[in-house]
C-alpha cells in the first residue's frame, strides 16, 4: 500500500500518485519547532531586555524550550518510513538543502540553550555537589545525585561575587545570540514550504516570517499556560500539606498576576503581527492573482473555508485577542485565552501542511485528509490522532524530570 493511501480521499481529477503524504506528524513538526523557538524568546526578554517583571516566567521558559528542545525532532522520526536514517540530519548536516541544515542549526541551539542554562543554574550545581559532599553516610540515591551535581559543576566551584558577574554576562550574550538562532531554526522549517515552486499555496517569500512570528505567539502561549497551571498546582499542594502552617503566604503563591499581564502584552503584540502577516499574505496572493490563483481561491474561500476563517482567525486569532484587550485581566480568562492561541496556531500549521495538499498538480482536483483516530495498525497509530497527542505531551514528561535537576521555582545566582 503506498504512503497516504489510507488517509486520502480524492476527489474529481487527480493524478493516480497524487495522495496526502505529509500528515498530521508534519503538522506536528513545525507547531513543536515553534514552541521551541517561542519558549527561549520569551526567557530572553528579560535575559536580553531587562524586563525583571518577566523575571520568574524567563527562567521558567529556558527550562521548557530545553525539554521542548527534544521533542522537536520527533515527529520527522515518526514520520520516516526508516527512522534510524534522520540521525544522518545530525550526523552529517550540510547546507544543500533545507531540511540537512537541521543539524547544524539544531545542534547550534541546543549547545547555545544548554549553556545558559549552566550559567543560569552553576552556583545551584555547586551549592548541591558541596552540600552532598560533607554529609557521612551518603544513600545510594544521594550518591547519584553527588554523582551527576559534581557532574555538571564541570570542576568550576567558584561562586563569588566576581565570578557570578561574569556568569551574567555570560547568560547575556547567550541569550542575545540565541534570539537569531532560534528564529531561524523555525524560520528554515517556513523555509522548506516556501522554497517548494511545485506548490502554489507554498511557494511565497512570507512563508518563513508567518512561522517565525506564530512560532514566538505559540511558545509565549504555551509557557503562560504551563506556568499558570504548575503555579496553581503547587500553591495547592502546598495548602494541603501539613507543613502549610509553617510556610509564609509568600511560599505559598500561586501566578502572579502582574508576571501573566506583562507577558500577555508581548503575546497580543506578535499575535498582531502575526495576523498582519497573514492577512498581507493573503491580499497580495489575491492582488497578483497568479495562473494557480483560481484553485487556490477555491481551496481558501470555499473547501477550507471553515478551517481557515472560522477555526484560525475566528476562533483562534480574534476571539483571544479579545479576551485579553479587554480590561480586567484574569487568571481564568488567560487560561483560555492561551489555549485559543495555541489552537490558532496549530490550525495555521495544518491549513498551510493539509491546506498546501488538497489541490491536485492538475488545478482540477482535490484530495481530503482523513486524520486515523482509532489506530488499526503501527502506520496510523504514529499518523493519526494517537501519535500527534503523543508528541504533545512528550516535553511535559521531560520538563517534570528536567525540573528535579533544573529548580524552576529555587534560588539561582544571585546575580540574577
């Protein structure tokens, strides 16, 4: 059977090897890089910027872009029909082509996230690994924590004054080099839609900036929401400890409002911009009105009309744009909003993927995408709904281990 045929509905004239090959996992792909990109923007507004009212959500976000960092590549992985071929990407990375560039910008990033981090977190490694030293009669597990806290101070045990200084400056200039880099890591994956002439509704020099600003939209909205929830969820379990009466009511806070506030400022500005981008796409594809312009009329304004206007800028652009414009910002009111974002931008992911397949090289032809929700074998289980959830949830599950070595909520460098 070939690749696509069981989720590929064609419709009028198409070509007999024309079917859906790039599904939900590719949807998966870009909206996962965003995140990614989006997370360590965020941690370097204040890093870069300055802005300490973002101080707590900047390290926070530095910690989840690290764990989104490894779940970005998966869903090209699961996708391969020989997965043990895309560790050749990172291997041998070379700049012929879009997609082998992957290597070099993905290992560039993550050398470049991993490092702040130690700078970030090195007087925490130094203060753990000393404190595991001095005790007598270490546990086996107390051993592997002075194991892998030794580990990572790198033998650098200086935490004066002068030394956390330069860490700053260090994290710094990390941070402003990383803002770049991460754009492009997502900005190459617009690359590789844009850059394909074969496609009508790709093949646009916008391509690239649409990603880059949804990518930063979508990993603000994800980091707010995270924050919110594992805020709560602490501030809860805290309560309901018995050590509650011994913690001071400052221990024991949940989200900050003034902390989600200022970021929701950043999140409407580039969901502003976002949008404008979309829409300036949109009217000069309109305008110049090119040989494809009929088929791509009819796929935008009418087949996936609903998906487009309604889903995305209805319901996942306009309607959080609201909720957070309107004065008297809550906490219940971000959570939805945040989740709406992420929404829109997941459904701009899979109108431009699915959206880009739906014609026929033909112009006279359309193929619908069955997405495989109840898996029947390996192929639509790692296609479907199962694998797409999967892929999701994956960087919380790291991000609730990476904290044990990372403290999130825990005392930095005092410099910081």
């Amino acid at each position: 059977m070939v690749h696509g045929e069981i989720w590929t509905m064609k419709e009028l004239f198409t070509y007999p090897n024309e079917y859906i090959y790039w599904s939900v996992q590719i949807v998966m792909y870009p909206f996962m890089t965003g995140l990614v990109a989006g997370a360590f923007v965020l941690s370097s507004l204040y890093h870069v910027f300055g802005i300490k009212e973002l101080k707590d959500i900047a390290r926070f976000a530095l910690v989840f872009s690290f764990a989104l960092l490894f779940a970005a590549p998966m869903p090209i992985m699961l996708h391969l029909q020989h997965p043990f071929r895309g560790i050749n990407v990172m291997m041998t990375p070379h700049f012929t082509s879009a997609i082998a560039a992957f290597g070099i910008v993905f290992f560039t990033y993550g050398a470049i996230v991993a490092s702040e981090l130690w700078f970030l977190y090195r007087k925490h490694f130094v203060d753990k690994a000393l404190a595991l030293r001095e005790k007598q009669d270490k546990s086996f597990v107390e051993q592997l924590w002075y194991l892998l806290y030794g580990t990572l101070t790198l033998g650098s045990y200086d935490v004066s004054d002068e030394a956390l200084h330069r860490d700053e400056k260090a994290i710094k200039v990390l941070a402003g080099i990383g803002i770049p880099v991460a754009c492009f890591l997502h900005g190459y994956a617009g690359f590789i839609f844009g850059s394909v002439k074969a496609n009508a509704l790709w093949m646009t020099p916008l391509m690239p900036v649409i990603f880059i600003m949804s990518a930063i939209v979508s990993g603000i909205a994800l980091c707010m929401l995270t924050y919110i929830v594992v805020m709560e969820i602490r501030k809860f379990m805290m309560k309901r400890s018995r050590k509650t009466w011994q913690q001071s009511l400052e221990e024991v806070k949940g989200a900050e409002m003034h902390v989600v506030k200022m970021t929701a400022k950043y999140l409407v500005l580039f969901l502003v911009l976002a949008i404008t981008l979309e829409f300036l796409d949109l009217i000069f594809r309109g305008y110049t009105a090119v040989k494809s312009w009929d088929v791509l009329r009819s796929v935008i304004y009418e087949r996936d009309f609903y998906d487009i206007f309604i889903m995305q800028y209805g319901i996942g652009n306009l309607v959080p744009l609201l909720l957070f414009l309107v004065p008297g910002l809550t906490i219940r009111r971000t959570i939805l909003g945040v989740l709406l974002v992420l929404f829109g931008v997941f459904m701009m992911r899979w109108n431009v993927v699915i959206g880009g397949q739906a014609f026929s090289l033909t112009f006279a032809g359309y193929m619908h995408y069955l997405l495989p929700i109840v898996p029947h074998d390996w192929e639509t289980a790692k296609e479907g709904l199962v694998g797409a959830v999967g892929i999701f949830v994956m960087p919380f599950v790291l991000f609730w281990f990476i904290a044990k070595v990372f403290p999130v909520f825990g005392e930095t460098n005092k410099a910081h």
